[in-house]
C-alpha cells in the first residue's frame, strides 16, 4: 500500500510538475516573432496565480476624424479624432463615441468637479486607486485594482467646446489598458465645434 501511495505521489508531481513547466513556456521566443524586447509589452503575460499565459493589453488605435453629427441636432458641426470606423451617438444625453471595447469615451455636458471626483476615486473602497498617471487641474488618468490583481486605467477631463464646459470620461464597465486611455484622452482633447 505504501508503494503505491508514493508511486501515486510521484505521478501526481511529476505531472503537476510538468503542466507547470509547459505554462511558464508558453509564448517563449515570441518576443523576437513580434518585435518586442526589454521594457515593452510581451505578446504573452503570466495569468495571476502563475496560470496559463494571456494576451497582451492592446496597442492606442489608429486615430482618424469623425463627424459626430450622427448622434443628433445637438452634435450637429462636432468633430473629433477617434479610431477608423468609431461611431457617434446620444445616449441618455451625452455623445457616446465607441470603436469596440475598447474604445468607449462619454462626453457629459457642463463643468466637472474634479477635486470632489478625485475624492470619491481616493475613497473608492471596490475598485482601489493605484496611482495617479496625470493629474492635472484638466485631466486625470489614474490606474486602480478591484481585487483581481489585473490593473484598470480610467480618465476625466474637464473641456470646452464652443465655449461651453464639458466633461470627458471611459465608460464604465470594460477593463482598458493605458493606451487605450490615452488615446480616449486624446480623442477627447480633440473635440471641436
């Protein structure tokens, strides 16, 4: 019985061992098929918990002009930078301005609090603030943490737009990458009427 007890042992780590090794492998060598090295983004990033291998947070889309005018009257003129193939709609009455899921920018009409927003993001006991990337009395793109040990960026930024105060913020929701939110960022800063 002991033998066999041990034996089974032994199966069990080697396997364990082995599915182990074959996670950690996997996506080996692909730096260089990419074109990433150092400091950049890999293809394959460790899971949490040293799981199996995952994609790689995406790239800032390509950013072309849209006439948001499709969104109604009360957009009738506005153009901004956005990714090819983006559309422009009113929804529960700001633009919403989305290219996938990862491209998803509201902008809401009137002035925005920024110091009130930053506490409510500081005392944010669900998703936690990492870090501030900017923090300017315009803008804000900070990193947070619900939990999961997968990093989220958000932004706000106070605009004008043909003299009027406006707001810009990611939808909430989907988990974006910095870049993502950069390029939100952008977009937003762009808005002209």
């Amino acid at each position: 019985m002991k033998h066999y007890l041990s034996r089974t042992l032994f199966v069990a780590l080697t396997l364990t061992l082995t599915v182990a090794l074959a996670a950690a492998g996997c996506g080996k060598g692909k730096d260089k098929d990419k074109g990433t090295s150092g400091g950049k983004d890999k293809t394959q990033q460790a899971a949490p918990g040293g799981g199996a291998a995952a994609p790689a947070p995406a790239a800032a889309p390509k950013l072309a002009l849209l006439d948001a005018s499709a969104a109604g009257e009360a957009y009738k003129g506005w153009k901004l930078m956005a990714p090819e193939g983006a559309t422009a709609k009113e929804d529960f009455g700001a633009l919403a301005v989305a290219a996938g899921a990862g491209f998803q920018l509201e902008v809401h009409s009137g002035a925005v609090d920024m110091a009130a927003r930053k506490k409510e993001i500081e005392s944010n006991d669900v998703n936690k603030l990492k870090r501030y990337v900017t923090d300017t009395p315009e803008a804000i793109v900070f990193e947070s943490d619900v939990g999961m040990g997968k990093p989220e960026f958000h932004f706000l930024a106070a605009i004008k737009v043909g003299g009027e105060d406006f707001s810009c913020e990611n939808t909430k929701g989907p988990i974006y990458t910095q870049a993502q939110i950069e390029a939100m960022l952008q977009a937003c800063k762009s808005l002209k009427k």
